[in-house]
C-alpha cells in the first residue's frame, strides 16, 4: 500500500514539473501576489476525468492558514476542449473526481467521506452561471470536512473550440468581502477574441 502513495505521488510531482515548463495561455487575469499553478488535463492522478484542456489555479496568499479569511479561498479555471457548452452534470463529475482524486495521498486519513456537490443553475446557453457548496476532505491543512461556497461560471468560445469554467471557491458566505476580491478576477479576453 505504501508503494502505491509513493508512485501516486510521483506521478503528481511529474504531471506539475511537466506542466510547469509548457507554455499555456493565461486563463485568469491576476496579480502576481496570488499563487498559480497550472495543470494539464488529462491528469495522471485522477483517471476518471472526461475533459482534454488545461487548468490554472490562482491561490489567495494565505489560502493554507485556517485562521484567516482567505483559507480555502482560491479561484480555479479550466480551459476545455469542447464544441459546445459541457452540460452541469459533467462538470460536476469531474470536479467531484477530481477533489476525491487530490486528497487520496493525505497524511490525515486513508479512509474519507467522498466530496459532495450540489449546484443551481441559471444563465444562458452561451454563458452559464452556478452557484453551489461542496463538502470535502481538508487532506491538505487541518483533515477535516470542510464546506466550500463555489461560484461557477462557463463561457463557450466557438472561434477556437474551447469552454472555459471559472470556480471561485471560499468556505466564506457569498456575502463576504473575499467574493468580492475574487470576482476581480476576470478570464483573460485574448482567450476568445472574436467573441468579446
């Protein structure tokens, strides 16, 4: 079983380190104070994905201390390839699979709740917008369950096949002033020019 994590964790260090070197389009645009990450899809450390595309992660500086506001506060976009707008159930798929997959090499627990994710829907065919709450497994900063209050936007670029998803995630209330800080973030226009 040990020998899995080790592979397990081998496997995310190389799919980081490889995405790191590629050159990706900004997705978000953000100040250089948020941490970023960028991972290629599909992703080795979570096999069940359906989407081909890239990700970026902006992270608040302290999105790792559990006694600011800014923990668990981060903003996640994906850039899919995709014909048409990819319909809520599938993005909830993947999202799901994909938390269940990141915390499975966790020093707290091997044995966690799956996350879960409920979403309401509104917007138009071109422009989707969601807002939900997630309940997953803190297996990075305290080994809890913790309650994430996600934002969820989807904008389909036709010119060049692509659907880009922007979560906005914060266990705080939508009412709170980090939503404010993180619906700064804008996608980057470049992304689908003929469009905007």
């Amino acid at each position: 079983m040990k020998l899995y994590y080790i592979v397990l964790l081998i496997s995310i260090m190389t799919t980081y380190l490889n995405a790191q070197d590629l050159v990706y389009e900004n997705l978000i645009l953000t100040d250089s104070i948020y941490g970023k990450e960028v991972i290629p899809f599909p992703i080795d450390w979570a096999p069940k994905l359906t989407l081909e595309g890239y990700e970026e992660l902006s992270f608040f500086p302290k999105w790792n201390d559990p006694n600011t506001d800014e923990f668990w506060s981060l903003v996640m976009a994906w850039s899919i390839k995709t014909d048409a707008t990819i319909p809520l159930y599938e993005l909830q798929f993947n999202l799901n699979h994909y938390f269940y997959s990141l915390m499975i090499p966790n020093h707290w627990s091997q044995d966690f709740p799956d996350p879960l994710l409920n979403f309401s829907e509104f917007g138009s065919q071109k422009n989707v917008s969601n807002q939900g709450q997630m309940s997953v497994f803190d297996g990075f900063h305290t080994g809890k369950t913790i309650r994430l209050n996600i934002e969820m936007s989807q904008f389909l670029c036709k010119t060049n096949s692509t659907s880009i998803v922007i979560f906005r995630m914060s266990p705080k209330a939508f009412d709170h002033e980090i939503w404010s800080r993180m619906r700064a973030f804008r996608m980057n226009p470049k992304l689908c020019p003929k469009q905007n």
